[in-house]
C-alpha cells in the first residue's frame, strides 16, 4: 500500500526529481538537504518517512524495488508535478532506479549499464573484452573452487563478495590455507537489498600500491571528474575504510593515463549519463580498477569534496538525473579530509566524548555515532562498525592531516569489552 504526507515545500519553481530511498539520516541527510535547496523532492521510500520530511513536497511508502508499484505511484506523482528525473544515492536501489527512469522516459544510463557496474563480475568480463588493464579474477561459487582459482593466479589474491561495496567482505588471502576463511568471509557478508549469485564471490590478483575514488559525472559518455579521495583501510588482511583525503589541486585530475582508463571503463560498460564513483589502486604498472560504482562516493566523500573544491557533488549529481548540465568547477582549492574512529577490539560502548576544547585550527566537525550499549564488532564479524568520524579542511594540507589524524583524541570512546 502506498501512503502519502502532505507537501512541504519552500519553492515552487525547481524542477522536480523522484528521491529513491534516503537511508540513515547520521550519513546521509547532508545529501537531502543540499539537493533540497535546488531541487523539489518527492520521496519513495520502503520505510516511513521522519527527518526528510522536511526536505520533500511530499512522500510515498512503497516497495522501491517494485516497477509496477513505483509506476503506478509516480503516475499519481506526477498528476501534481512536472517530474523531471530519478535520483538515488543508495546502492541497493541504482538499479531499481535506473529501470524507473528508463520506463518514464526520463535521463540515466540503461538498466544494463548500472547492473554493470553492481555485478563485479560482469564488470570485469566487460573490461577483458574491451582490453581494458585490470587484475585477474575468477567468479567461484565454493570454498575449493576459490582455492583452486587462487592456486592459478598466485598469491596474494583478494577475496571478495561480487555483489557488495564499500569494502565489506573484501579480504586478503596470502597463501591456500587463508583461502577458505577468506570465501566464508566474503560469502557471509551482506547487505540489504544487494542480490547474490550463484557464483558469488570472487578471486582476484592483488594489486599493491595507493587506492583512489574517482567521483565523476556522466553527459552524453563524457566523463567530468569532479574530486580525487585518497583512501586509507586498516585492519589488515581486511579493507576497512578509515579515512578519505581530498586535495582540490590533485595533480591525478589531469593524469592523463588515469582519464584515459577511467572514459574507457565508462565506454565498455555503455555507462553514458549519471554519476560514478569509481576506485582504482595505483600500482607500478599504472592504475588499475578495483570497481565502479552507479551513484555518489559514500563515507562523506561528496561532503569532503564540497569542502575541499566549493562545488558539491551530491548536487551535480541531482542535475544530472534531471538531464541538465551541472557545474563541475571547482571554486576553492582546499584539502579536507576524513577519519573514521574505531575501537580496538569487540567492545560495547559506554560513553563517547566529543572533546571540542581539544579541536586544531582546521577541524570542520567531529562526530560521535555509537551511543551507550551499542556493541561494536570488527571485521570479519562486522563491517564500518565506527563509533565518530572528524573532517578537517583548510588551505594548508599538512595542517588539515594533522588536525584529522588527532580524532581518536578528538572523539573518546570509554567500552566495556564483549564477552560473547
């Protein structure tokens, strides 16, 4: 059944896009309220709506992954607003949102083009038959088979889910015998909303070197990067995101082997309008993808790069879905950067502090995100399991990393260990 709220909106003249989903309000209501100030927005949402509402001109409580219920939803939408496109930033839902654009007509890449870039697998059978440079990699469906696979490819290889993001259930195997905990890593994590395959999980050469995102909108197949993150992961053999750092003067935004993969990738997988966030690692032999994504970087990283080069992402991102052209130029040149707090072992929090006596010049915000008797697990028992984040930016870049490196004293966290 679908249900409706009443408008809530501030202007009368912006163009209308269909918001898909808008999940945790702590990591994504920045989004919804910077696209708000350009956009009306009409929510489609699986869950009842409580912070957006007043973002939105109204909303609908529907299965989102749907067709036949979004449309017959929109088709009352639209008996009230000229909508103009569909915009998501929620992985589990690019696809969905994708197939409700292509069915009302409106701008995005084909349905196949997002799924492409969702199933690593049909992403890395695309690259091989475009000659794009890329690590080995095997689709496996069992335990033996990753073993086999990685025998044949040669250690380290990299066990991952096929079908997840962020770096959950992604691990590093350095010989046979760390292979099978490897598999049932990456086949146990999961995600709401992301399919799973037959073959599931996948085997893949290890690249070394730095690892990168690449935030970019798509205009008729034309890639415009619009901000460089320079990640960091810990918790080794797993990839836990810790911390992204944007310089708006990147020299990797005029890399010119870099650009040329990045229009090659988007060009083999027939990936022509929208937004992506791409990550490669930058190895001796030159980059190389690690994967693609159909929507906006997450952990903050549009945020991060809003500070960083004055031009918001998340916003170019909302005209694009609206088939307009944005502005990509960027306005400031800052570094801003971002650290995600963890604890060191299986604990539950008893209290989080935020130490503002203790900020450096730079620091923008320093957030707690675990409250008391929240439990905190570590990979590969939990993923992004964080309990405060801090952002700095600022014209001096050592200054900012400084700043940004001091959060475990910025955000204290006081646990109890898990005993079970």
């Amino acid at each position: 059944m679908a249900a409706t709220t009443q408008p809530h909106s501030t202007t009368t003249e912006a163009p209308v896009l269909l918001l898909m989903g808008s999940g945790d309000r702590r990591y994504r209501e920045y989004i919804v309220a910077a696209v708000s100030r350009h956009f009306r927005l009409w929510l489609l949402d699986a869950h009842e709506p409580s912070w957006q509402l007043p973002y939105v001109e109204g909303a609908s409580l529907l299965d989102t992954r749907n067709l036949d219920e979004l449309l017959v939803e929109v088709k009352k939408v639209r008996e009230q607003f000229p909508v103009a496109g569909v915009f998501t930033y929620d992985e589990s839902l690019v696809h969905a949102a994708a197939r409700l654009a292509e069915a009302l007509g409106l701008p995005g890449s084909a349905p196949d083009a997002v799924l492409s870039c969702r199933d690593k697998a049909t992403t890395r059978a695309r690259l091989t038959a475009a000659d794009v440079p890329q690590p080995a990699c095997t689709a496996v469906a069992t335990a033996a088979e990753a073993r086999r696979a990685a025998d044949a490819t040669g250690y380290p290889v990299v066990v991952k889910a096929r079908g997840l993001a962020g770096s959950l259930g992604v691990v590093r195997a350095d010989h046979g015998d760390a292979v099978e905990a490897a598999f049932e890593a990456a086949s146990s994590a999961n995600w709401p909303g992301v399919p799973r395959y037959e073959a599931d999980v996948l085997v893949e050469e290890y690249l070394t070197g730095p690892e990168i995102s690449i935030d970019a909108v798509v205009v008729d197949g034309v890639c415009a990067p619009m901000i460089v993150a320079r990640k960091q992961v810990g918790m080794d053999p797993y990839f836990e995101e810790t911390g992204h750092t944007v310089d708006a003067a990147d020299p990797l935004l005029q890399d010119a082997e870099l650009l040329d993969q990045l229009h090659r990738i988007h060009k083999a997988l027939g990936f022509e309008h929208g937004f992506t966030h791409t990550e490669f690692k930058l190895t001796p032999k030159g980059p190389r993808l690690v994967e693609i994504n159909a929507r906006l970087g997450g952990d903050f990283i549009p945020l991060v790069g809003m500070l960083a080069t004055g031009t918001d992402p998340a916003v170019a991102a909302a005209y694009v879905a609206a088939g307009l052209v944005p502005d990509t130029a960027p306005k400031a040149q800052r570094t801003a950067a971002i650290r995600f707090l963890y604890p060191e072992r299986d604990c539950e929090a008893v209290e989080v502090t935020v130490r503002t006596d203790l900020f450096g010049p730079t620091v923008h915000s320093a957030v707690a995100t675990a409250g008391p008797g929240i439990r905190l697990a570590l990979p590969p028992r939990a993923y992004m399991n964080r309990y405060g984040y801090v952002i700095a930016v600022g014209d001096e870049h050592d200054q900012v990393i400084a700043d940004v490196e001091a959060a475990p004293t910025l955000v204290e966290l006081r646990a109890r260990p898990l005993t079970g």
